[in-house]
C-alpha cells in the first residue's frame, strides 16, 4: 500500500489540489496564501511543489496531499486515500481493498431508510396535532423542511403496509428499525405517534431516526438502535449540516439533544452536534477530532448536565481533544433560552465556556460549599492538577478570602500554597499536572547548519541528486544532530541507492514526520534559496573542514599537556593542515 501511496503523491499536484480551497500566490519556486486552519491575517501558508508539503508558519499546520484531505474535508485516511486514488487514476492494490462490501444491499437498505422519511413526512402534513406541536415550538415550514422532521402515526402498521406496497423487504425494515415482527409472523410499526427526527451520519446517509412522543408518557424519546447502517457511537446528530461550519473554524459545540442542535442552528451557532440521545461515546469524541481542534459542552445546567459534562470531558482529555465547558443556566436549554431570550443569549453562553479545570473547581464547590470542612480537604488535591500555575493562582486568591478557619487573607493564601505543594510531592519528580505548551511550529530548520542544508535541499533536485548522495553515507561530516538525523533516515529508507522522480513521490518513504517536514522547510526557508553545483561543492569542502578541525580539536584535547614530544608532533600537524587549506 505504500507504494499506492507514493504513486498518488507523483501523480497529483499539491498547489492544484490546495488552490481549490486557498488563493495562492507563487514566491519563487514555492506558493504562499492564506491559512486555511485559522484566522490568518498574512499570508503564513507556504505550499513547496518540489516537495509535495505544505505548512503554516504561524499555526503549525502541515502534511502532504493526504493529510490536506484529510483535515479540510474530514475524511479518515482511507477514505482519503479512496478519493485521491481515483482523482489519480491510481488502481489500488488488494493488500489495501479489504473485505468487498455489497453495494447492493446497502443501496437497499439506505433505499428502504428514505421511503420510510418519505412516509414520515406525508404523515406530518396529515396530522395537524403534529403540526401544532411544531408551530408551538416555533418550528415552521422552513425548519421542518431543513431538518427533514416528520410523524409516525399512531397506527400499529401503517409504515409497514406502506413499506410493503413499495416492495420493501419488511424483514430489512425490521433490521433497521423500522418495523417489528409481532409472534404470528406479521409485522408493526417500531415508531408510534411520534415526532421524526431523521438520522444523517457524517456523510449525509440516512441511517436512522429518533422519535418524541407526541403530547406526555414515556418513553420520551425512542432511538434506533444498532442496526448494519447505524453504529450510535460512532454518528453525531447534526453532522452532515455543521461539519463544513466546523471544518472552517475548527470548532464544535457538542449539545445534548435533536431539538437542541436545531435550535442551536437557528441562534446561527451552526457548528452544533449532538449524540444522539444517548451518552457520549469514544468514536463519537474521535469524529469531532476529524473535523475539528477544539470543542465546547454546551450542557444544560442541572445535576444530570453536569455529570454528563464531567464525562465529556474525561473522553475529550483522553483522545486529547481540547474542550470548554459552557452550562446553561438551571432549568433552560437551547430551545427555551432561544425562545424566551433570543439568539444573542445561547451565544454570550457558549462564548462564556471555563475550562475544564475551573469547571471540577467550581463542580467541587458547589457540590460541598465552602464552609464545609470536607471542601477545604478536597480542594488543594483538585488545585494540584491545575494545568499551569496562573490557573491554579487565580483560584487561590479567591478562596482565600473564604476560609472558614483563617480570616487572615495573606495566611490563608500561604496555608493553600503549602498543601498544593504537600499534594504535588506525591507526584513522581518530572511530572506536571499539564502538557507542555511548546511551541506548534518545527524549528528544525533552524539547528542545522546552513551548508548541511545546503546538500539536502540538492538531494531534493533530480540534476543534482546522483552526484551528492555519496554525502548520504558520510555522516561525519555532518556536525549537527539534526542533520546527522536526516543523513540516517535517507540511509535507511534508500541506502547506497538514491530515489528518482520528483521528491514529492519519495519523501514519505522516510516515516519520520519531523524529518519530512526538515525538507520541506529547506525549501521555504529564504537561507537555501537557488542552488547550484557549485554552491553544492563549496558546502561540501566548507563542511570537511569543519569536520577536520573537529577531529583536530578533539585530538588535541586527549593529549596530556605533560607529554611536550606528542604536543610539538600535534603542532606540526596543524601547521601543515593549515598549509594546504591555505
């Protein structure tokens, strides 16, 4: 499959397949524009043809054709390869095709989903207990249109006799959710007297419904369950609207419910997704990493939303997903905050989102109250976790001044500093409660040498590639460590053997991301501009005399300074070294 890979990345032009989506300009050999991934004000993106790569130098953004799919269209890497392979003409090999997938049946299935949404949706204009149900929810002609909302009769099987007038295999429908076989072989209706809120997965295929009671009585809500076109943890609500809202700003909010993503959507917060009626889940958390880079709960304010929020929140932090929190207020949701405060309102909410350690902060004093000793035992444990000292600070400060015990601000401010630190002892030596905030950009670049790169870039252009490869086996030349780096993955990946073509088509070869992006960087960095064969040769004889010098100071510092006869030997060396390099 690598080799599919590579032939894609020769066939297919990364300034074609980017200008589709970035106005750019050319620079030289290279192209620049601005940045898709965030609000960029200058043009800080910069796409290398020679290469095949792409980076962002302000927001760290970078990949090949691949991941260019990948991360502006959502799609996961086979898919990805799927679409580049057919834009490339590229028959991919069957160590890739996988299992077959009958087409056929799917196309049935998806065929029987949306006679039974064209059902539910005659059905509602029928029903005029429904439509007043919608109007007194402020969902008119327009909304129910968009979202494609609907009734289930209150019928024992009217969507079965529908479904079976089509031609509908009932025993499909009943692997869909659709219908029910009852015990003398016959078959109802699974959703009865209830709203239809149709299903799309990501990609826009109807894979199932959810359906709200009409009027009181339980259960609330029926949702379809697994069925061979809906895997519930793995489908957002909503997704098929918001995913291009998403993409752009790299940004969901992640609601409870169908009605709260509409809603959402009225107040103009279309980046909205919700799961589903049931919890969250782990491939629900990793479609969202698809499509986005950060994400904000927007729970409703009670015990439940809260729990809901605390669970959010520990799949976000496991699957490294950055989140905020944003709980409305008690006794709201989307809906009722959009009817009775507006839009701006559901807005100032999400815009007010705390992180998630101020929200276990606030959780754990809300929970207890400060003026319980249980609280003041529980809070320093919670204060150690903080990701940086400024969060853990601004807390500190706070509840100082509401220590029951010590009325004294200064000493209660020393008194919590102290237990932080007892809690933080525990912890093993090196360990923080927060990731690194290093920087996103490689600076690789910048720690070689400019003549090491130099004969990398040259190993990058077909004309020059076959005379300076020898160089690939002579690390020692190299002084730096990341130069010596990129020496050994050119080693490993090609050995004595250079690669033809375009570098584009052989790059990836070397696995070694921060390597890839060293060459691509080689060539957007203005110090390795236009090259030549005679630049190259003087790089060359520049680096060997440095490697000389290297291996003379080296020599002089394991002589003994006692031993005049080896000292008067090294100077004599060194005067004829200087002599031919003069």
């Amino acid at each position: 499959m690598n080799d599919d890979r590579d032939e894609i990345r020769r066939r297919l032009d990364i300034v074609e397949l980017v200008s589709q989506r970035v106005r750019l300009k050319r620079s030289g050999k290279n192209y620049s524009g601005l940045c898709p991934f965030h609000d960029d004000k200058t043009p800080s993106f910069h796409v290398s043809p020679i290469t095949g790569r792409y980076k962002c130098y302000a927001c760290g953004e970078s990949g090949d054709v691949f991941t260019w799919v990948m991360k502006t269209q959502g799609l996961e890497f086979r898919e990805a390869l799927k679409m580049l392979a057919e834009q490339a003409g590229v028959q991919l090999s069957n160590s890739f095709s996988g299992p077959k997938v009958d087409k056929t049946e799917r196309d049935l299935q998806l065929a029987t989903m949306q006679s039974a949404l064209i059902f539910f949706r005659n059905e509602l204009k029928r029903n005029t207990a429904a439509m007043g149900y919608l109007d007194g929810r402020d969902l008119d002609a327009g909304v129910q249109d968009m979202w494609e909302l609907g009734y289930a009769p209150d019928v024992g099987e009217a969507l079965a006799i529908h479904l079976n007038k089509e031609g509908r295999s009932l025993a499909m429908a009943e692997s869909l959710f659709l219908t029910q076989q009852d015990r003398s072989g016959g078959y109802g209706d699974k959703f009865r007297g209830r709203i239809m809120f149709p299903i799309r997965d990501e990609r826009g295929d109807l894979v199932g419904f959810g359906g709200r009671i009409l009027g009181q009585g339980n259960p609330k809500y029926i949702n379809s369950s697994e069925t061979p076109l809906y895997n519930k943890s793995r489908v957002l609500y909503g997704m098929h609207r918001a995913k291009d809202r998403i993409m752009k700003g790299r940004h969901a909010v992640l609601v409870e419910g169908y009605m709260d993503v509409i809603a959402c959507h009225r107040a103009g917060v279309m980046e909205a997704v919700a799961s589903c009626g049931t919890a969250l889940a782990d491939g629900q958390v990793k479609l969202l990493k698809r499509f986005s880079d950060k994400v904000t709960i927007l729970y409703d304010g009670d015990s439940a939303g809260q729990k809901a929020a605390e669970r959010a929140i520990e799949l976000f932090e496991a699957d490294d997903l950055p989140c905020r929190v944003a709980l409305l207020p008690k006794g709201e949701d989307p809906d009722t905050l959009l009817k009775t405060k507006g839009a701006d309102a559901i807005r100032q909410v999400i815009q007010g989102a705390e992180t998630p350690f101020d929200f276990r902060v606030r959780m754990l004093e809300s929970r207890l109250g400060v003026d319980s000793e249980e609280f003041w035992q529980q809070i320093p444990t919670l204060l150690a976790t903080a990701p940086n000292e400024l969060a853990v600070e601004k807390h500190i400060l706070r509840l100082a001044g509401l220590h029951p015990h010590i009325k004294n601000p200064t000493n209660a401010i020393r008194a919590l500093r102290q237990d932080i630190r007892s809690q933080k002892r525990g912890k093993p030596r090196g360990q923080t409660s927060g990731k690194s905030s290093g920087s996103a950009i490689d600076t690789q670049v910048h720690s070689i040498h400019v003549a090491e790169g130099v004969i990398l870039k040259a190993l990058l252009h077909p004309e020059l590639r076959a005379k300076f490869w020898p160089i690939v086996a002579q690390p020692e030349l190299f002084a730096t460590t990341t130069g010596k780096s990129a020496l050994e993955a050119l080693s490993i990946a090609f050995g004595e053997t250079p690669p033809t073509g375009p570098p584009a088509g052989w790059l990836a070869s070397l696995e070694n991301e921060a390597i890839l992006q060293l060459f691509a960087d080689l060539e957007f960095d203005v110090r390795f501009g236009e090259i030549n064969e005679e630049y190259v040769n003087g790089s060359v004889e520049s680096l060997r005399t440095l490697a000389r010098d290297r291996e003379l100071y080296q020599e002089k510092e394991s002589l003994s300074k006692d031993d005049d006869a080896a000292l008067r030997k090294f100077m004599d060396r060194l005067k004829g070294q200087k002599g031919v390099d003069d």
